[in-house]
C-alpha cells in the first residue's frame, strides 16, 4: 500500500494526467497569468461538457510554465509571447487573440501614447509626466511591468523596447493583477496587462492612435496584438490536452467563451 502510495504521488509530481477519481482524470498545466482567466473559463465549460476532465493550472508566468513542460511538471503551458530557441523540446499551438493594453490611472487624463514615447519611458529616457503630451500630470513617472518569468515581459521586450531591458526604475511584479493593483492606486503609474484584466480603476490608452478593443485586435491593427499560446511536448503530448485545445481553438461553444472572458476568438467557428 505504502509503495501505490508514493507512486501516485511521484506520477503527480512529474506532471502527468492524475485520476482524480474513478473514471476522471486531471490534466496539469502552468504558465500564463494574462491568459489565465480566458483559460480558466474554457477549462470550466469543457468539464461540465466532459465531466471526467478537470484542469489545474498554476498561473506562474508564461517563462516558468514552459520550463514546466520542457522538465515534465506541467502537460501544457499558457504562453503570451512568440516561441524562442530555449524552448527547445516544446509545440507551441495558437489559441486565441490577445491585446497587450497600455494603462494610466483615472488622474491621468492621457489618451494616447506613441511606441517610441512608451519605450522611452520604460528605458527612463522620459522620466517626468510634463514630456508627456496629453498627460495633466508633471510628477514623476512610475512605470510598471512584469517580471522575467512572464511571457508578457518578453513580449514587452520584443515588441516595444526593442529587446533592450528596462531600466531600473521600471517595478517588475508577478503579475497582471499585480499589474492593475499599482495602477490603479498610483496617479503617476502607467503599466501593461492583458485585454482580460481590463476593468475599473484603471484608464486604457491608445497605442499609435489604436485602441486595445476586441475589433482591432482581431484585424491584428492593434500594434500590441498577440497571439495567446498553448505550449505542449513536442514527444508524446497528452491526447487529452490535444482534444482539448483543438475543441478550444475551433468551437462555437469556446469561441462564446474566450470573448465573455475578455479574449478575441481567432479560429472560432462563427467568429
């Protein structure tokens, strides 16, 4: 008995399906926290369409839940950011849309910012609101992002600074919600997170003159558009976590899904 025991637990502790009762199993995954509350949604709607299925994901970042899958502890990873060569040994599969959004708090009345402006203020080039046109402000700017283990920040990186590393200054948290929280208590923040943590407290500032909404992002017009990944074994992937993803990817039912969640269906039938 003593010998079951430990094997279940080391089956559990290497990342592979786990019968959670008789009949069910438990698909284990990690990663994505800007994709987190799109995937929670879908991992909700299809156990209650296939009740033996149920999911436990940890939202440790994008970066951390690849090296998961990459040393067997997770099945699969939620991924905000392109494939790079470390991620040797994985698939990476596109899910749905995503809008990196730019926002300020509700005392910052700016409506619109330029790449090259965000860069210089996440490279502490522009370090005061006042060389910021549009903002009321002319206190001193408090940039936040996110933290190396996000695949947000490499996409940050990529698609803003150029794959420069932000300054010292900038406040790397864990993130999205960590994200909104600084927002939304400082007036002379300005931070980045996903189109689903949008929401109140917080103001979203074009881009170029493009807005992070729903219909730019799905004609890829906003310049923040991204894919949202799910990242497999490249070797032996779970089937499980296939049938999953293909029902994610293309269903009506998970198209319905990911725009209630605050995602943009990009495969979707009917969308």
């Amino acid at each position: 008995m003593r010998l079951k025991l430990l094997a279940i637990a080391a089956a559990g502790l290497m990342g592979f399906a786990v019968p959670a009762s008789a009949g069910a199993t438990t698909l284990i995954g990690s990663g994505s926290v800007a994709a987190q509350p799109v995937l929670e949604a879908l991992f909700a709607k299809y156990h209650k369409l296939h009740h033996s299925i149920k999911f436990l994901y940890t939202a440790n970042g994008g970066n951390a839940g690849v090296a998961d899958v990459q040393q067997g502890r997770s099945m699969f990873a939620g991924q905000a950011r392109l494939p790079l060569p470390s991620d040797a040994g994985t698939t990476y599969i596109k899910m749905y849309l995503d809008g990196l959004c730019i926002d300020v708090n509700p005392a910052n009345r700016l409506s619109n910012i330029s790449i090259s402006k965000l860069r210089s203020i996440y490279l502490a080039h522009t370090t005061n609101w006042s060389d910021v046109r549009g903002s009321n402000l002319s206190t001193t700017i408090d940039p936040v992002g996110r933290d190396t283990n996000g695949g947000t920040y490499n996409f940050f990186l990529q698609a803003v600074l150029n794959n420069q590393p932000p300054a010292s200054n900038v406040n790397a948290l864990t993130s999205d919600g960590l994200v909104v929280n600084a927002v939304k208590h400082d007036k002379n923040a300005i931070g980045y997170d996903g189109l689903a943590w949008q929401g109140p407290g917080q103001r979203k500032v074009k881009v170029d003159g493009k807005a992070c909404s729903p219909r730019l992002i799905k004609k890829l017009k906003y310049p923040l558009s991204r894919y949202i990944w799910l990242v497999v074994p490249t070797h032996h992937p779970n089937g499980k976590v296939l049938k999953f993803a293909d029902w994610a990817r293309r269903s009506h039912a998970a198209g319905k899904v990911i725009a209630r969640a605050g995602g943009v269906p990009a495969f979707n039938k009917g969308f």
